[in-house]
C-alpha cells in the first residue's frame, strides 16, 4: 500500500525553491524560509511567481515527487514530468478504450454515478446533521430528484446524453448548496459556480481546492502507469487533463465541498482571508491559503474505510486507490470500474 507522505505548499508568491544535497530549500531575498527533505516529500505545490530550479525540477522527475506550478490565485500552469511511468499495454488500452463509445461509455458512468450519488449524501448528511438550521425540505426536494437521475445515467447510451443528465444534476446539486452554510452569510454565500475567475468567497475556496484535487487525481493516475490526459467522459484538449477530471468527478463533492462548507462553519477562514480584485475577482490571501492547506492536510490524514476495498485508508489516498482500481478495470482484472461512493 502506497505510503501517505508529505505535501509542501509554497504559498509566499515571491519564493524560489531550489535544491540543495537532498534538501528542498525555500528562498525569499536570499534568505532561508524553510529546507524539508525531498525523500519525505510526495509532492509540490508551488503558489510562487518564481518558480524552482532546473535542479531540483529534476530531482523530483527522477523520484517521482509531483512538482506543479500554479498561479496564486490558484490556477494551474505546470506539472514537471519524468520518465513514463507503467506498463506501455496498460497505456494502449487506455487510447484504444477512448476511442471506442461502447468500451469508454460504461467507465464514464461510472464516474459520474459516483459523482452524483456523493452529492446526495452530501445533501442528506446535512438534514441529519443539522435538522433545524438547514430547509429539509429543499435538501430532499434536490436529494430526490438526483436519486431519480441515477438510473437514468446508467441508462445512458451515449455521451452526450450522459452529460447532459450530468448538468442538470450539478446545477440542482449547486442550487441548494448555500443551504450547508451556517455562518456569517453576509459574507459566505453561494448563488452559483463562478469560475476564471470566482467571484465570491465561497467559490474562491472551490476553485483552490479544486485545482488541488486535479492535481492529486493526475499524479495518482501517473503512479499507476496511466496517462492523465486522456480521458472517457472529459474529451481530449491540449493542455487538459481529462482522465484525471473524470477522476475527480466523483469526489469533488465529498472531498472539497464538504471540507469548504466545513472550513466556513468552523470558522477556519473569515472575510479577512480574502481579497476582492479590481477586475471583480476574489482570491484567498496569502494568511488564508496557509490556513486553508492547514486543515487540508488535517483532512487528508483522517481514516475511513473505502467502500469497495472494505479497508481503512487515508482520504488522501483515495484518489490513488480509485486510480489503481481504475486500472485494473482497462487491464481487464475488473468487470467494471467502481467509483468511490461515499455515505
């Protein structure tokens, strides 16, 4: 079983990382802020203007440590890459199953039957949780309708029909979403999905956090010797990786909406950890990052038993587990990919 390390986020925009022995060195000004070793890390994130050196961007090539760029508002740029890792059959059935409808449409139900019986969860836990702060009654009305939609996605027979069911249960699922939120809504509210750029706090948290995921979801998809960029339900784009938004799918709701609305009520952020721009775009302040990865971390180590597997693992190595099972499945181990379904 793959071992849960260390995540190092840079998140002071005016750092340089560079490598030293076997030492990530973080620089401001010439002046150390911090040395964390490299073998006790499994991944970078770099919330930096400056980049690292072409040094320690090798040393994480060659050991498989997950080293990506991102801009501090959180949206990605990069992601340093070694040698192919797996299997080069494992990667031809991958091409070969994403460019036959009948072999690529059964895994992206899958992915999204996963994603929908999560926000269902997501929905109801919060009319058991908290019965007289929340409106039951709206919750169940959208928790209702996305059960009624899941047989019918399984029904799909074509991709477009699959995504169109799709939207409709994420614009359902997005509609009462505010409804979790039990604090200081003057400042924390969500009337939609704002995206390049968010345009409140809450979705500020979201696309953070979702990028954060994307990149967990690719690195997971690498280790097992699979290629991120092409995917059955997201079509191929230069630049995307789809595989690994068809992975993430199916935890977004489990994963960063409930940390985000969970943050917010207990107060872990407040309206000082953001920063509205000119352009009307709001961002989390360099205090509000540091406190955000904070309890992402916190989150990540925390146990659960994964569904399929009935064993006890990490949340953060959920995404590497749905990779490993979804590689059994093209591999032909697995009669069908199981998403991770969460209650």
């Amino acid at each position: 079983m793959r071992h849960l390390l260390n995540t190092l986020f840079v998140t002071t925009e005016d750092c340089y990382l560079t490598l030293e022995g076997e030492n990530v060195v973080v620089l401001r000004e010439e002046k150390t802020l911090g040395r964390f070793p490299l073998h006790s890390l499994e991944g970078i994130l770099c919330f930096t203007y400056k980049g690292a050196s072409p040094a320690l961007m090798g040393a994480c090539a060659q050991r498989n440590v997950m080293l990506s760029f991102m801009r501090p508002t959180g949206r990605f740029l990069a992601r340093v890459a070694g040698a192919t890792v797996g299997n080069v059959l494992l990667r031809k059935a991958q091409y070969r199953i994403s460019e036959d409808v009948a072999l690529s449409l059964p895994i992206a139900k899958s992915f999204i039957l996963g994603k929908v019986y999560n926000c269902r969860w997501v929905l109801e836990r919060a009319t058991r949780d908290h019965p007289m702060r929340v409106d039951v009654e709206r919750l169940k009305g959208a928790s209702g309708l996305l059960y009624n939609h899941l047989p019918m996605i399984d029904a799909a027979d074509n991709h477009d029909t699959l995504r169109g069911l799709e939207g409709e249960c994420a614009l359902r699922y997005f509609g009462v979403l505010d409804e979790l939120i039990l604090r200081d809504k003057e400042s924390f509210y969500f009337t939609a999905r704002t995206r390049r750029p968010p345009l409140d706090n809450v979705n500020a948290i979201l696309s953070f956090f979702y990028t954060v995921l994307s990149n967990d979801c690719a690195s997971a998809l690498e280790s097992v010797g699979l290629d991120p960029y092409v995917g059955f339900m997201h079509t191929d784009k230069p630049g995307r990786a789809s595989l690994a938004l068809d992975l993430m799918e199916e935890l977004r709701s489990i994963l960063v909406d409930r940390f985000t609305i969970t943050m917010i009520n207990n107060r872990v952020l407040t309206p000082e950890h953001f920063d509205e721009q000119e352009s009307g775009a709001v961002m989390l302040t360099e205090d509000g990052r540091k406190a955000a990865i904070s309890a992402w971390q916190d989150k990540k180590r925390d146990v659960i038993e994964h569904p399929f597997l009935k064993e006890k693992i990490p949340w953060g190595l959920v995404p590497y587990v749905q990779a490993l099972l979804l590689a059994r499945c093209i591999r032909g181990d697995l009669d069908a990919y199981p998403p991770f379904m969460w209650k």
